[in-house]
C-alpha cells in the first residue's frame, strides 16, 4: 500500500466515540502487561490496548491501529 493509500484510509476512518465504547474500560480495568512498555522515561501503550479500548484518541500513538 502506498503512503497516498495509507492517507485516504486513515482519512476515511471514522472512530466510534469513547461514550459509545464500554465506560467501565476507561478507569476501572486495569492495565494488563500486553497493553504496553516503558521506553526510557515513557510509557507506549500496544496495539492490543488500542483494539481492547475500542476507538482512536487522535494523540498520534506509535501502535495506534486506527490511523
């Protein structure tokens, strides 16, 4: 897939809203070990976190699957 591809995907990606998602993942489930790893003073959450959490936050994560 080319980058021009890569864009018009992301474009047309709409991601469900966090209010539409299960509230309880927000702040009572805790993270697992899959859902991230530290690098250097930062914390970088998976692919895995991503997908459980259900939509895109539009901060630019590394692994974000949305984009």
């Amino acid at each position: 897939m080319s980058k021009q591809d890569e864009k018009t995907v992301s474009a047309s990606f709409v991601a469900p809203s966090p209010e539409s998602t299960n509230a309880a993942f927000a702040s009572d489930e805790p993270l697992r070990p899959e859902d991230f790893y530290m690098d250097g003073p930062y914390l970088v959450f998976t692919e895995a976190y991503h997908l459980r959490r259900g939509y895109c936050c539009n901060s630019d994560c590394r692994h974000c699957p949305y984009k």
